[in-house]
C-alpha cells in the first residue's frame, strides 16, 4: 500500500490516541507524556479541532502508522516559534522514510505560517537514530539536559535543537 501524509482531523482522534498509547507504553523513556496522562479521545477531538496546532499522520492504507506535532507558541513574544513534539512511528514502519516526511510536513507547515521563524524539539539523548535524522534535516543541537525524564528509577536525557526557517 501506498502512504500518505495529512493532517490529522477530529474524527482522527480515536486512531491517534491508539498509537499514541502504543509509542508511551513501547517507548516510555522517550516521551515526558506517561500513559495515566494521556488525554480521552474527546479531549483529543478538540485539540485536533484548534488552530495553531497541527499533528501529521502517517498511514497506510487506512491504519495510521506514525505521527508528528506542530505547536506555535502562544505567548506574544514567543509566536515566532514552534514546536515539535510527539513524532513516532510504528517500528515495523521504521526505515521507509515516514519519520523524515513527517517532519518535512511539519517544516513545510511551519514555513507557509505567516511569522514562524524557528523550530524547536527535544529527543531523547539515546535516540542516535532520530537524531541524525533531525541534523539531516537542518536541525542544530543548542541544549542538553540531563536527567530530563525519570522512569522507574532510571534517568534519561534529552537533547534541545532548533531549525531557523
């Protein structure tokens, strides 16, 4: 099957919160999000509904596969920035390039929003494998902070880069 990319819609917010799931409880040092947090599909319903926000979906056919957040900041004097968050992708989908057109949605986003100038993100200080793919993409490293997440004992850091579009 052929995938495609879009953006996620209300009606998408029962499949995104099944992955969504699926990356916390696969992955939980990669995320701050625990799965006690995560918000019902009605509250995702609305967050999918508003405006300076955007999650991308990755699908096959119909099963969405992977996922992107772009978030504007809101305050006055941060709306030039944005940023991204939440990207997963399924690993028996890892290595066809979804992550990469992910994110390429998310800049192409970011880029045709009247008055963002910057992305940001955090990953986990692990993950060589995204963080190749984020300096690939233009992403810079700024910031490193250690001992940012705290699972069952053990400490994980995380890594902060920027694309100035």
């Amino acid at each position: 099957m052929a995938i495609t990319i879009r953006i996620l819609t209300p009606d998408d917010a029962e499949i995104y919160n099944e992955l969504r799931l699926r990356a916390l409880t696969e992955f939980p040092a990669a995320f701050g999000m625990s799965v006690a947090e995560m918000p019902s599909v009605e509250v995702m319903r609305t967050r999918l509904a508003g405006e300076n926000s955007w999650i991308f979906g990755a699908f096959d056919g119909e099963q969405l596969v992977g996922m992107a957040g772009l978030h504007r900041l809101e305050f006055e004097k941060m709306r030039h920035k944005a940023e991204i968050w939440g990207m997963f992708v399924a690993p028996e989908q890892q290595g066809l390039g979804l992550g990469k057109a992910l994110l390429q949605a998310a800049i192409d986003q970011a880029r045709s929003t009247p008055g963002i100038e910057q992305l940001l993100l955090t990953v986990a200080g692990y993950n060589e494998k995204a963080k190749s793919m984020y300096a690939a993409l233009g992403f810079e490293a700024w910031g490193f902070e250690p001992r940012a997440v705290k699972l069952e004992g053990e400490y994980y850091d995380d890594v902060q880069m920027c694309l100035m579009l």
